[in-house]
C-alpha cells in the first residue's frame, strides 16, 4: 500500500526517464537509484564509443565489453522505473509499447548509421558517442532539477 501511494504521488525525474526510455530489474529497495544509473550508463557507452574510434583490434573488443557493462545495468534500470511508474492495470501495454519503440530506435539508428558508416567508420562512432553523451546530459539534467526518488 505504501509503495503503491509513492508510486502515484512521483513526479520527477524517473517519471520522465519512464516516458523517455531509459535504457534493464532492480529488487524495491534499489528503484531508487534507477534515474542516475540510466544517465551514468550512457556516459559508459559514450566513452566506451570513443574508444572503438581508435580501430584498434583490441580496443575495439574491450569496448564492446565496455558498452556492454554500460548497457546492463541501464536496462535493469529500465525495467525498475517502468514497473515502479506503470499502473498495474496497464503495465503489459506500457512495456509493450516501450518495446516497440525501443526496436523502432534501433531500425531508425541502423538505417542512418549505415551510410554514415559507409563514408566513414570513425564518424559513425562519433555521433554514437555524441548521442550516448547528449542521453547522459539530458538525463543528469532532469536529474539535476526533479531529483531521483
């Protein structure tokens, strides 16, 4: 009851991530920390990112590891603030739809990162940093002015 009456009194920050996507499912006692772990997991996968633009074999391996520890943790987050935020009644349809979204990002993001990477790999790499970067600031702004829950 008491989580139920938290859930419907938030505003803020992980109410906005909710809308937005964050990029993952935390136990109740660490909902809590899920808005900064959206935007500390986009500054992993900028850097890891920048990284990958050296094009270095090696480098690039550990960045993928890299953005795969970014990611994880960002998903489960996720997952936290849309179960925390949702209705019960209308959960299946919200992490449905969030879902549906995600994948639609993913084709959008496919379809202009192709040709930028046609033209040049390093450029490609860049504007993924710069949107995991500009996902990071977005997010600590929020942040920054509704506070996590």
């Amino acid at each position: 009851m008491q989580d139920e009456a938290r859930s419907h009194s938030s505003q803020g920050a992980s109410s906005w991530l909710s809308r937005c996507g964050c990029h993952g499912a935390a136990p109740p006692w660490e909902v809590r920390r899920s808005g900064p772990v959206c935007s500390r997991g986009a500054l992993v996968q900028a850097a890891a990112l920048l990284l990958a633009t050296t094009v270095h074999p090696a480098l690039v391996v550990a960045a993928a590891f890299i953005v795969g520890a970014g990611e994880g943790p960002q998903l489960t987050a996720l997952f936290a603030v849309r179960h925390r935020e949702a209705p019960e009644h209308l959960r299946g349809q919200i992490f449905t739809t969030g879902a549906s979204l995600k994948i639609t990002g993913f084709a959008v993001g496919a379809a202009v990162a192709g040709p930028v990477a046609t033209w040049s790999l390093r450029a490609a790499l860049l504007t993924a940093a710069g949107v995991a970067l500009g996902a990071a600031v977005a997010g600590g702004a929020v942040l920054s002015r509704g506070g996590a829950r």
